[in-house]
C-alpha cells in the first residue's frame, strides 16, 4: 500500500508540473507577434453566438439579463485580420470554421459577413466552412490555399490559442507567421493571469490531448 501510495504522489506531482508547465508556455506565447507580408490571412473560428459570455460592469447590475450576442472574442479575430488586410500584409483573408454545435451556425460564413461589413471586398475572402477543431481548421484550410497556390499565411487567433495553432500549423508544414488579436476583450481582462484564465487552462488540457492524438 505504501508503494502505491508513493507512485500515486510522483504520478500527480509530475502531472501538476506538466499542467504549470504548460500555463507558463501558453502564456510566454501568447502575445508573440511575428507577422510578415505573405500570401494570406487565416482567421481561426470560435463559437459565433453565445449567451453565457458578459464584459464590462453591466454583467453586475441588478435585473440584467444576459442575451444570445456575438462572441466578441470572434469579432476581435475578424477586426484584427481585417485590420492586417488592409495595412497590406496579405491580399486575401481565409475565414476557417464550420458549425457551432447546438445553433448550427456556421463560424466561416458568419466571419466573412463581419469582414464585408468592416470593408473587405467580397472576391477577397476565402472560406473553409467545414472545420469543427484546431487541426481540422488548419488540415481543411490547407486543402483550399493549395488549389489557390496560396503559400504563406499569417495565422490569427486570440493569444491565449496562439501556442496550440502555431504547433499544429508546425505540425502541418505551414509557412506561416503569427499575429494574435491582442486587442480582444476576452483577452484583456485576463492577461498576464495564466493560472486564473480559463480560457488558458483549457488550452493547457487541449495541448495535453492533440499530444495524445498525434496532432501537434
């Protein structure tokens, strides 16, 4: 009993150091900005609308009541790409993700009308409406900047994914750089907060599984 006592605590003390491990790592990525003008922008989807997400001293006030809305995290991704498009890094933006469960609306589609409204021409946009993961965004998009003989993508996403796209990306042989939308409200209230952030705890968990999976 006391051996297995003692490989139980070596077991979850490595497992702790791994997980902190990871949080650091996320963290130390997060805002690591590398861009470089290239063939195009590769804007990573999210969750369109949600009605579980509130920002700013309202959510506090007595008798609101929270309402399906934009995931402002995705809005952030789009206005940052958006943003790189037209400072001229990239002639095309390719929006990736397919279906959020439960809605059934579709993150492309739905990123592509917030580019046209933000000034994008139409002809434009790429999209990959098909993706429900990380590496299906990443598997799915390249599929689609081959047969437009597009090469180098600069790859947006919120800071705290920017470590988890950039190992799948590794993984795919991209040539890609990075540019995190370091303006986005989901990731302001919680930056340089990598052990309270539960966005970056998730992430650590999800780097932990597309190791298991062989995808990064």
């Amino acid at each position: 009993m006391k051996k297995f006592l003692i490989i139980f605590a070596v077991l979850a003390a490595s497992a702790f150091v791994l997980y902190i491990s990871l949080l650091i790592y996320i963290d130390s990525r997060a805002e690591h900005e590398t861009k470089v003008k290239s063939d195009v922008i590769i804007v990573l989807g999210g969750t369109i609308k949600s009605d579980n997400s509130c920002y700013g001293p309202i959510c506090n006030q007595k008798g609101f009541v929270k309402k399906p809305r934009y995931n402002p995290c995705v809005i952030a991704r789009v206005d940052h790409a958006v943003e790189l498009y037209k400072e001229g890094f990239a002639p095309k933006i390719l929006m990736s993700g397919g279906n959020d469960e439960g809605t059934n609306i579709n993150e492309a589609e739905n990123m592509k009308k917030f580019a046209i409204a933000a000034g994008v021409p139409t002809e434009d946009i790429l999209i990959e409406n098909k993706s429900t993961s990380t590496y299906e965004n990443f598997a799915f998009s390249k599929e689609i900047l081959t047969d437009a003989k597009l090469d180098s993508v600069i790859i947006v996403t919120d800071p705290y994914h920017i470590a988890r796209a950039k190992l799948v990306a590794s993984k795919l042989h991209y040539d890609y750089s990075l540019s995190p939308a370091v303006e986005s409200v989901c990731w302001d209230q919680d930056k340089n907060k990598p052990f309270t952030n539960r966005d970056s705890r998730r992430e650590a968990f999800a780097l932990i599984l597309y190791k298991l999976l062989n995808q990064i």
